[in-house]
C-alpha cells in the first residue's frame, strides 16, 4: 500500500486524550477502519520514560493486528527502540536530514506545516508525507497557529505537486469531505475520535466521508 492510501483516517492520540484506557480506544478506532496512528504522548499529565515506552509497546502490537502503521510523535529514540514503522516531526523538532540518518532506511517519516512556505521545504526535504494545518480551530494544541483554512490546505495542494499530504485541525465528520475535496489525501484526527464516546462508530463515519469523491 502506498503512503497516501494510509493517510486516509490517520489517528493521533495519547493516554491524555482519551476519556477511556487509551488502549481500549485504539483498539475501537482500528476495528472502525483507521489506516494509520501515531502515538502522540505529550501535554499534561502524559507518561514518560519506562511508562511511555510501555505504552507504545502495547500500541505498537494492536497496530501490527490490524496491519496498520504506528508512527511515534518527535520521540526519535523511542521509536527506534520500539521499532515503530516511523516518526512524525514538528517545525521545531530534529530536522529531516537527521532523522533520516538515525532511523532505519524504510522508516516513514513525516513533518508538520503551518503554511505554505514549510510545506514546499518538508516536501524538498524529503518527508513522506505532510501534515498541513490547523485547518480549522483545534481545542486540543494550546499552541496552534492560525488556522489556514480550505483555501490554504488547497493553495498548499497545488505547491507541493504529488507529495503525499494530510490534513489536520479542527477535522470532525461534518467537514472531513471537503479537506479532501479542497487536495488532502486525508484527515488526521485527535478529539474526533479520541474523545467520543464510541471511536469505532467515529472511525468508521469519518471513513465514510472520505469516500464520498465525485
Ligand atoms: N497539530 C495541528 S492541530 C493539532 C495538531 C497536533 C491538533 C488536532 O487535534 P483535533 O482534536 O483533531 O483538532
Ligand atoms: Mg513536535
């Protein structure tokens, strides 16, 4: 399967954001159809060393089950160690270059852009995919920059050519289908499937709006 076919319903998400066990949680929004996870253990709250180490362990497995990546947020380390399928990298976290250097030689790296000018380096630079956003307004990063809106997501599209690209932000059921009309190859999501109440009814809806192309 090729990359972009994996960012159809991406997962983020660690124990802090789930009102549930955040391995109960994963395990609901597999059965529902996400086709990627990243494991995104930060914030209040968040466990850390042998803790973290051991969770990502647990979700790595349930991932293999389902034939589904598990990428590690910024935590090079520790998705070596753990032999995650890759790493997912911030603006402010280690470069691309040196990511690449460390990691194995398959790994799936991907990097995050706020606007246009640091999606066409990341694309340069060689990451496997892009996550573009906020597109809309997040509760769920303090520190996200403004939102970029349909229009940037879609001004992102056409400057970036055939790389692979994800959109996140602010992405519920009821604006999924346009991201991707608007370019995205697909939707990452933290509260819209993390916080619900039934994330395998979550996945699977969010799927759906991801098929519904003309
Ligand atoms: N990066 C940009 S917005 C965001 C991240 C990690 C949070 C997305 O969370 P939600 O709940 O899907 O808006
Ligand atoms: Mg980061």
């Amino acid at each position: 399967m090729h990359i972009r076919q994996f960012l159809q319903v991406y997962l983020i998400m660690g124990s802090n954001n789930c009102i549930e066990n955040p391995l109960y949680v994963l395990e609901q929004a597999l059965a529902g159809g996400i086709t990627l996870f990243q494991f995104r253990e930060k914030g209040r709250g968040a466990k850390t060393g042998a803790d973290k180490q051991k969770l990502a362990l647990q979700m790595k497995e349930l991932c293999r089950r389902y034939h589904v990546p598990f990428l590690v947020n910024d935590d090079v380390d520790l998705a070596i160690e753990v032999g995650a399928d890759g790493i997912h990298v911030g603006q402010e976290d280690e470069p691309i270059e040196s990511v690449r250097r460390r990691c194995p030689k398959n790994f799936i790296v991907g990097v995050s852009a706020t606007n246009v000018q640091e999606a066409v380096e990341a694309g340069s630079a060689g990451a496997d995919y892009i996550g573009a956003g906020p597109v809309f307004v997040t509760a769920t990063k303090h520190d996200a920059k403004t939102p970029i809106g349909l229009e940037g997501l879609a001004e992102i599209r056409r400057l970036i050519g055939n790389t692979p690209l994800v959109a996140i932000g602010g992405i519920q059921e009821k604006n999924a289908a346009e991201v991707i009309k608007a370019g995205a190859d697909g939707i990452s999501v933290i509260s819209a499937i993390s916080g619900s109440e039934n994330a395998l009814t979550a996945a699977q809806q969010l799927k759906h709006q991801t098929m519904l192309t003309e």
